[in-house]
C-alpha cells in the first residue's frame, strides 16, 4: 500500500504542473523544481520523524478511533486536533507510513510552487524572458525557486506546508475569483483551522491596494470596504481567541507578546529581541539568521536564502519600488501588503530563529509574487530607455 500510494503521490506532484497554461520551456523548469524538492522531501524526512511535530501529526492518529478523534476536536478544535484529523484517512484507514505521508505533504507543497509560478504568469507570459537577469551576479530566476528552506517547511507533514499550499490558492485565486470560488474556499478554510491570523493578514493585505486605488470610486470603495470590515471583526475575534488574548489593549498584547517570546526562545537558537528597536525586529525577522548566526547545517542554508532575500529587497529600493508598486496590479500589491503585515505583525512575538524561518515561509508565496514582477518591470524599463 506505501509503494502504491507513494507512487501516486509522486506523479501527482510532477504531473501538477499540467493543470495549468505553461509552455514547453516553463514545464521542464518545473520538472527540475520537483526533482529538487522531492530531494529535499527525502532529505527533511528523518530529520522531521527524529524532532518537531511532524512525527505526532501522523503517528497519533493511527493510534485513536475516529469516535476518539471526533470528541477531542470538538472538546478542544485547536490546529494541533485538527491536524489529527486531517490526517486520519491516511494514517490510520490507510495505514501508511510516515515517508509516503511525507510524499503526500511533499506533492501540496509541489502545488504551491506551482501555484506561485502561474500567478507570476498570468502578468508575465513567457516566464522565460526573465532568464539571465542577475542582481550582485547572481541570476534571480529560476534560483528564486530553488531555496532550500523555502522547501524544507513545504514538505513536512503539518501546518507549514498546509498554509504554504493555502496562500499560494488564495492568491492564484483571486486573479479569477468568479472562476475559482471554491478553490478560494479551500484557502480560506485550510488558513481559518489553522492558523486564522494569517487569514486576518491576507485578507488586510488585498484589501489595502483596492481602498487606496483611484480606479474605484467612493461608493465602490466604501462598499469593498465594509465587506472587509464584516470579515476583519470576526477573523479579529478568531485571531484574540485563538491566541489567547482576552481582549485588545495594549496591556493585554504587550503581555502575549512577552510570553510568546519567552516561549520560543526556550526552544533554543534564542536571540534577545527585547532591546532592540521596532524597525530592527522586523529586520531581524525578515534578514536572519545570517552567517554570524547560523550554530548547525540547517542555519548556514537559511542564511544563504536570508542572504539571497536581502539582496533582492536592496535591488527594490534601489529601483524605482514606489513607481512600481503604485502602477502594478492589485494582485502585486496584495502580495507585497500581505508579506508586509506579516512581517510586522510577526517580528515583536519571534526570540528563535528557528521559528522565525518557519513562520516566514508561508509569507513567501507573496514575495516571490512581487519580486518576480518587479524584476519584469525593471527589465520593460531598461528596455524602454535603453539602459
């Protein structure tokens, strides 16, 4: 049953690229995209079954019956019963092993790339023309999709690779919401379960690039905004919930923040963060690790990617980011409020770099979005001027 289901798994993952527009030359990337995250999938496997959750997502159910796993989610619907839940099929009716559920994983975090790629498509469309476009020498696409941590929290068993996978569909979504309804719904409720306050910085962060656009008028804005209202307040309700926060002040925050910084620098890789400035955090939570930091294998490759991600953001800001982000489409802008908020939102809660590379994949999908456009919009520009 493994082998079977293993197979199927891995077919699905390379053959998911065929659901979508992409010519000859944008297939075979992304063949070499899932031979290299399926690598990585091998790699992370007994890493992920020797330490982390990912081990108790997929053994504890196969040890409850459903009746068993049904009553704990309804006594306690936290993201860690769910994630039983979900889980339960292959785990326990299927009895597959850890590996083949890893392939499983592995296959939605194949679809996210996927996802991400046809999104850039659809406002480039020939992926190809970006080739050979370099930043400090260092040639931006396809390398933007080949970071190894950006895969490694894409292909283990739980929440990273689920809300890897949910925010690409969201996005890739929103191009043709009419068309795509339900898919949108999967996002929205894969991103609600498990973690609703990343669902609260989506949907801020498609908001925004429709309140301040002039091609709407005051009626339409004041309409799209109210229809974001009714969803913030009740995310917002879900988010305080969810965490624990009994109600919004800064009295009650500034105590969450404290104790989730104490928690997860315990987990060790710990940085003290409390001194440092706002900006600085959010830095921090966006550039490190770094080379000063990295204590093992996995810290050294994070600081590669860290590396490869500032170097990028330095090539926006120093090319012409506001015109771009103000004449690009909503969907651009969506992607880079989201990762924005994110990141704001995230930077005074994280003391553990080991948290922070987690949690910053899934804000990925939105810079890879923006980044990639941005790199098209330089290049139409130096093509217009001649320079």
């Amino acid at each position: 049953m493994d082998i079977v289901f293993s197979l199927i798994f891995l077919m699905m993952a390379y053959s998911v690229k065929n659901l979508y527009a992409f010519n000859v030359g944008e297939k075979k990337l992304i063949s070499v995209i899932f031979v290299f995250h399926t690598l990585i999938c091998f790699v992370a496997t007994p890493i992920l079954f020797n330490g982390g959750d990912a081990k108790a997502y997929w053994m504890v159910p196969k040890e409850l019956s459903f009746e068993e796993l049904w009553l704990m989610v309804e006594m306690n619907p936290r993201p860690t019963e769910i994630m039983y839940l979900i889980n339960y099929i292959f785990a326990n009716i299927f009895a597959l092993s850890f590996t083949t559920g890893m392939l499983l994983y592995s296959f939605l975090g194949m679809w996210g790339f996927v996802l991400i790629l046809a999104t850039v498509k659809s406002f480039i469309p020939d992926l190809r023309v970006l080739r050979g476009f370099k930043i400090y020498g260092i040639p931006v696409y396809p390398l933007v999709f080949l970071l190894p941590n950006t895969h490694f929290w894409s292909v283990g068993i739980g929440k990273d690779t689920l809300l890897f996978f949910a925010v690409s569909l969201f996005i890739y979504s929103l191009l043709a919401l009419s068309k795509r309804f339900i898919s949108m719904v999967v996002a929205v409720a894969i991103a609600y379960f498990l973690r609703p306050h990343v669902l609260l910085f989506m949907v801020a962060g498609f908001a925004l690039p429709y309140v301040f656009s002039p091609r709407f008028n005051i009626i339409q804005k004041v309409l799209m905004g109210g229809a974001m209202l009714a969803l913030f307040f009740p995310l917002l309700n879900s988010v305080l919930a969810f965490a624990k926060i009994d109600q919004l002040s800064t009295e009650h925050l500034e105590s969450f923040h404290e104790s989730k910084a104490a928690a997860l620098s315990v987990a060790g890789s710990g940085i003290d963060l409390s001194a440092l400035p706002y900006p600085l955090k959010v830095l921090t939570f966006l550039f490190r690790p770094l080379f000063f930091d990295a204590h093992n294998v996995l810290a050294v490759v994070a600081s590669i990617e860290n590396l490869i991600q500032l170097f990028l953001v330095l090539f926006l800001l120093k090319n012409r980011f506001v015109r771009f982000l103000r004449k690009a489409d909503f969907i651009v802008k969506g992607s880079f409020f989201y990762y924005m908020i994110g990141a704001i939102a995230f930077a005074p809660m994280m003391s553990n770099l080991g948290i922070i590379i987690r949690e910053k994949n899934m804000l990925m999908p939105g810079f890879l979005i923006f980044v990639l456009t941005a790199i098209q919009f330089k290049r139409q520009q130096r093509y217009k001027y001649g320079r």
